[in-house]
C-alpha cells in the first residue's frame, strides 16, 4: 500500500505537531498536569465527533480496547522517561525505534511486506532517529532509568499503531475510529491523575491551561492525521515517516530549551531524509 504525495505531506506535518506537543509537556512546570488536561481536551474533541458519528464495527472495537492498554503505558512510561531525560535524550530513542516494531507486526500479522529498498528505508531511518539521544552529555543517576523507560515507551508506540492501523480499516468511515480512538484511549489518564493529585490538579485551570489546551489540540489533530493515513497507505511507512518528529524535536531542543544541536545530529538528520526518500521510493 503505497501512501500517496497528500498523505505524505499531511503525515509529516503531524510529525511537526507531534514533536511540539511533546515539547510543551517537557517544558512545563507540572508535566502530570499538563499531560492531564492535554488528554482531557482529546476527550472533549473526540467525544463530540462521536456523536455525530456512527459507532465502530465490533471487529474494530477489538483493536481499540488493545490500543486504549498500551497507550495509557506509553503515556505513564514517558512521564517517568521525561523525570529524568532531556526531551533530546527520551524523545528520538521513544518514537525513532518504534517503526522497527510496525514494521515487523505489520509483516508478521497484516501481510505487509516491505521491500527490499523500503525495509533499508525503515531500518536506516529508525537508526538515524534513535543516534539523536547517544551523543556526549553530562551524565546523572537517573539517565539509565530515563533510557530504559524511552525503550519501553517505543515498543507501546509500536504496538498501539499497529492496533490503530488494524482498527481504521476494520471501519468503514475511517473518522469514526479516529473521533472513538480520541476519547477512549485519553480518558483514562486524567482519571488516573484525578486519584493521584486530586486538588493538585487545579493548576490546569491557571497557569498550565493554555498549554494543555494546546497540546490537546496538536495531539489530536496529529494523531487523527496518522490513522487515516493508515488506512490509506503501509502502516510502517506511515510510522516511519510520522517519527521524522525526531528532527523537530532536535531542533526544538536545541533552539528554544538549549539542548545543543551539533554535527553528529546533522548528519543524523540527513540520513533520516535518505530513509524518508528510500521509502517513498519502494
């Protein structure tokens, strides 16, 4: 399933909203908070879509219940990752391996084969995007647990994408899934951190409001672009080029949170644009 020039370019502009929202909820003050009213904004758009549109099929509500699980772990692993790492450091190994995982569940389950100039795209891509966190830095106690909870965070990247782009195409108007996938897979965090921090939430309603607004808006704009996407085009095509995201959260590292952007991570993005070309090339 080849993924055709809008989509293309549609996708990378998610991967640009992706790597600001990301960005937003490093930045903040209180990232529990912000995450919280973030995934509530989610709830509230996605909600409303879904009532003026028709239910997923039940086959669809199989990989739905799946991606609503491993998304509720990715978002707690990468809090845990962002308490210890720069968004530099967590950012490019979280989302830059994960397309290695679509691609193998998309290979194995889907009958998504990639070729042989493709696969290389996706191989060097995801290499190139996960060498943006191994650079000299100044290391800290809490580094190799801030790696570790990244790695975990890729694999539940992998596996909620791969349910996503199952459950789009079990669906027959693809923006049913995405208006149901919005609220259904963010609920269940702002609850979590409804029992967590209680009244310590009341900060959303201040300071952390414009931000959780906003990245509730780029979160669900972004990832609505990426599954109707897949159901257009190879889901590991659309992952790979939706963790591009990796080079915008350099730059964004660099340039506004003073995180450095040197020569090994240039050519890093260069060869992330030479995996980006190979695929589309297949």
């Amino acid at each position: 399933m080849h993924l055709d020039p809008l989509a293309t370019v549609l996708v990378l502009m998610s991967a640009l909203l992706h790597s600001t929202w990301n960005a937003l909820t490093k930045s903040s003050g209180d990232r529990v908070v912000t995450m919280a009213g973030m995934l509530t904004t989610c709830v509230a758009v996605g909600g409303t879509a879904s009532l003026f549109l028709p239910a997923p099929p039940r086959e669809a509500l199989v990989f739905l219940a799946g991606s609503c699980v491993f998304q509720l772990a990715y978002q707690v692993f990468l809090l845990y990752a962002y308490r210890f790492g720069d968004l530099s450091l967590v950012y490019p190994i979280a989302r830059g391996t994960a397309p290695l995982l679509v691609a193998i569940l998309g290979a194995s389950f889907a009958g998504e084969i990639p070729r042989p100039v493709q696969a290389f795209g996706i191989a060097i891509a995801s290499v190139a995007m996960a060498s943006f966190a191994f650079e000299p830095r100044e290391p800290h106690a809490g580094v190799a647990r801030s790696i570790g909870a990244a790695f975990v965070s890729a694999a539940m990247i992998g596996c909620y994408t791969f349910m996503d782009g199952q459950g789009v195409r079990h669906t027959p108007n693809a923006l049913s899934y995405i208006a149901w996938n919005m609220w259904m897979t963010s609920v269940t965090f702002p609850a979590f951190a409804f029992v967590r921090r209680g009244a310590g939430l009341r900060p959303f309603l201040t300071r952390e409001f414009l931000r959780g607004l906003a990245g509730g808006v780029l979160a669900a704009l972004g990832y609505g672009i990426v599954m109707w996407a897949m159901s257009r085009g190879a889901m590991a095509n659309v992952a790979a080029l939706r963790e591009t995201s990796v080079v915008f959260a350099a730059l964004i590292g660099s340039r506004l949170l003073g995180e450095g952007f040197g020569g090994r991570r240039f050519a890093a993005a260069l060869c992330v644009a030479l995996g980006v070309i190979l695929l589309q090339a297949g």
